[in-house]
C-alpha cells in the first residue's frame, strides 16, 4: 500500500487534492491544525498568511511550533512544518497583513480561504474580498473551551459581516489577545485550548476537502453547507448546529458587486510599479482624465497644526497606530515625573482613541499627547499625492484587480496586476 491508501479508500481523489490550492489566513492554534490536516491529506498548493511572531505562549496550543522557534515567524514556521509532514505541498508564505500582501486576482485563483483569525477587521476585509472574487470561506474561531465554524459559499446568501453587530463593526481593529488585554469595556479576553483548536480546525480542513471534490462523482456525495454555524459547546460536551441568518443591513452586502470574470485587463507588472506607470495605462485606454480606484483609503501625509509640521507617509487607514500619529516635536517623549518612555505607555494602552493626555504606565502623571491630522487619498488620478508612490507604497496588494474609469464614470476597466503571480503561487 502507498502512501495515501487508506485516503483513496475514503473516496478522495488525490489527483483532485493535488491540484488544489487553499489560502489559509491565521497561521496560530487554529491555522496549526488546519495546515497540518492539510498535508496530511496531501493538498497541493497552500498559501499561509500571517503577521506575527512564536512568542511561548503558542507552544502549548500549535502543533507546528517547538521551543527553538519561538521568536520566528508564524507563517514561516508553518509552512516549512507542512513540507516536512508532505515533501511534494508548494507551500507559499506572506509575514504580513492580508489586507496589503494578497489582491484580488490572488483570491479568484484559490479554491477555497480558510480563515483561522483573531481580528475581526482582517475577517470582514477577508469576506469582502471572497464576496468580490466569489470564493468559498470558512471561518473559524475560539472562546475557552467553546469553538465554532461558519460557512459562506457563492452565491454568499449570507457573508460573515451579516453575523456582527454594528458596535462590533466599529471596534473591530481592536485585536483580541489570549494574553487578556482589555476591550472597550474592560472586560479580559480568555485563553483557549489545544483540544478545541484540534476539533475546529480539523473541522475547517474537512469542509475544505469536501469542497474540492465538489465536483467529483465519488461513493459517496461531499457536501459543504451553506450559510451555517456549527459550534461546539466545551463546557456541555455538545454540538449545535443552525442556519445563519441574511442581515437586509449588511454593509458589505449593500456595497460589494462581484468583479467579473471577463473582461479583465492583466498586465505584466507586480505591485512595485510606480503608480503613475499604472495611470497612464488606465489613460490610454479611457482618456487623458481617467483615473484608478484603490478600493481603501490611505494616510498619505500627517500634519501637526501645532508645529505646523508636514510629514509625508503611506499607510491604510486604520493600520496606523496612535504612537505613529504623535508629534514628534510637540508630544514629550518622556514622562515629566519620572522619565518613562510616553511612547512605551501608548503601546500599554490599545482603548486609547485620540486622546490629548495619557497617564504614565510606571508613575500614573499626566502627560500630553499631540496627535497630528492625517491626509488621506483613495484614487490615483492626475495631480494627485498618489503618482509620487509606486502601488506597494500606497500598500496594493500583489495580484491585486483595481477598477479605473473614465472621467465621466460612463466607462470602466479592470486591470489585474499579474507581475507578482509566481511571487504569490510558485509552481502552483
């Protein structure tokens, strides 16, 4: 018998898995169990987001880490474990926020995203984006003992965004640590188990095949649900299962459209073009005043009113800290009391928003903060601060589809930056 016996025996088509490519984004207790489950099944093609670092905590709940690597990189790790478990699995890996590391064009050539997260922004950016490229996703989460799955298939009769409340919407940059850092309401966060880890993400990775073998006439039939949650109850020892439900005010269903298929424009270009390279293109095709939407919003110069000071810069909205935002002129760095870094103390302090004062972490004296306004953009069109970037500046991602249209906005264009493909699948 070979290697993958007993997984023929079941009905899998190893041909099929071999072909397939799954995105996992989250790479901690839960992208452990499903990266594992993954190469056991002899997947393909994975791709692995995430942006930390192995601190000790993670040993206990992640299969895929030891003790020597703690201080490595999350997504690195994984991925390196996975090809030690399947030594023919292409397995690509990104250290950086999904939002700036992975497009568009990347997400409608995955057959399936997996998302194994702790940041429910990253979550609702990650729906929005299988909602515009129509790929499956499976979301995955943890609470103590307590764990749960959710669906959301094309044609997303119902989409992650529909399950949260409009408070959670708002405060959804907050990050959740297992550590207990306090939310809004002081309320500690609590950690969560390795065996809860194991049967969520496991759960995870079988929806997952079973999608890939949508298609395929097996034994038996291999379907994945739509539009449920199925969660399981650590303190009664028992699964629940229920239908999700469409919210009529969900902001993502009211302003996301599909990209279409055809026609898209791909160019031979990756994400560290100039900006005005990319523009010209756009102009060429649809006039001298066309311009390209970015899809985001971008922080593309800080202003202090109080030193008058300009300085420029190039993140997301949202992606910038309340320490990046402070005046480096007019905020001390110090505590007056007792010399403590004020910088360290912001860090401290993650329920802060744009506050003029902050109490010092090691003597509780307080102390000002000046915050400096921030300039933003969201188009690339002529004159604008955008053409001195080049798209990776302005944090588009690679593979990325961006829209660009005519003046008028009568017509439109799809331009697909297929530069970065092998960066983004390798042999896939």
């Amino acid at each position: 018998m070979d290697r993958y016996t007993r997984l023929t025996e079941l009905g899998w088509n190893m041909d099929l898995l071999r072909r397939g490519t799954v995105l996992v984004v989250g790479a901690g207790a839960l992208g452990n169990e499903i990266i594992k489950n993954l190469a056991l099944a002899g997947v393909g093609n994975v791709l692995v987001v995430d942006l930390d670092v192995i601190e000790s905590h993670n040993l206990t709940r992640s299969v895929l880490f030891r003790a020597s690597d703690v201080g490595r990189r999350k997504a690195e790790v994984a991925a390196l474990a996975a090809v030690d478990i399947e030594p023919r699995m292409n397995v690509r890996w990104f250290d950086a926020p999904f939002q700036t590391t992975l497009g568009l064009g990347a997400l409608g050539n995955v057959d399936i995203v997996l998302g194994s997260l702790d940041n429910i922004q990253t979550r609702r950016d990650l729906n929005r984006a299988c909602l515009l490229t129509n790929t499956p996703f499976i979301d995955g989460g943890l609470y103590f003992l307590d764990g749960d799955v959710r669906t959301f298939l094309p044609p997303f009769p119902v989409c992650f965004d529909c399950t949260l409340t409009q408070d959670e919407r708002d405060t959804g940059w907050r990050r959740w640590s297992c550590l207990g850092i306090l939310g809004d309401h002081g309320a500690g966060v609590g950690p969560t188990a390795p065996t809860v880890a194991s049967m969520v993400g496991g759960l995870q990775a079988q929806l997952a095949l079973k999608y890939l073998h949508k298609d395929f006439a097996g034994p038996y039939p291999m379907l994945v649900p739509n539009g449920v949650r199925i969660r399981f109850n650590g303190f009664a020892d028992e699964y629940e299962r229920w239908d999700l439900n469409r919210d009529s005010e969900c902001p993502t269903h009211l302003s996301v459209t599909s990209v279409p298929i055809s026609p898209i424009t791909s160019i031979p270009y990756g994400n560290d073009m100039p900006a005005v390279q990319l523009l010209e293109i756009a102009q060429a095709a649809l006039g001298h005043e066309a311009y390209i939407e970015l899809g985001f919003d971008v922080v593309h110069s800080l202003h202090c009113f109080q030193c008058d000071r300009i300085e420029a810069a190039a993140r997301r909205r949202g992606a910038l800290g309340i320490a990046e935002t402070m005046c480096p002129e007019c905020t001390p760095s110090v505590c007056f009391e007792c010399g403590h870094s004020v910088a360290k103390t912001v860090a401290t302090r993650p329920d802060l928003v744009f506050p003029e004062k902050v109490d010092c972490a090691a003597c509780f004296e307080s102390n000002p903060l000046v915050l400096r306004d921030s300039q933003t953009l969201n188009r690339i069109e002529p004159g604008s601060p955008a053409l001195a970037y080049s798209l990776a500046e302005l944090t588009v991602p690679m593979m990325d589809i961006l829209e660009a249209r005519d003046f008028e906005g009568q017509k439109t264009m799809y331009i697909q930056l297929d530069g970065d493909r092998d960066k983004v699948f390798g042999t896939c």
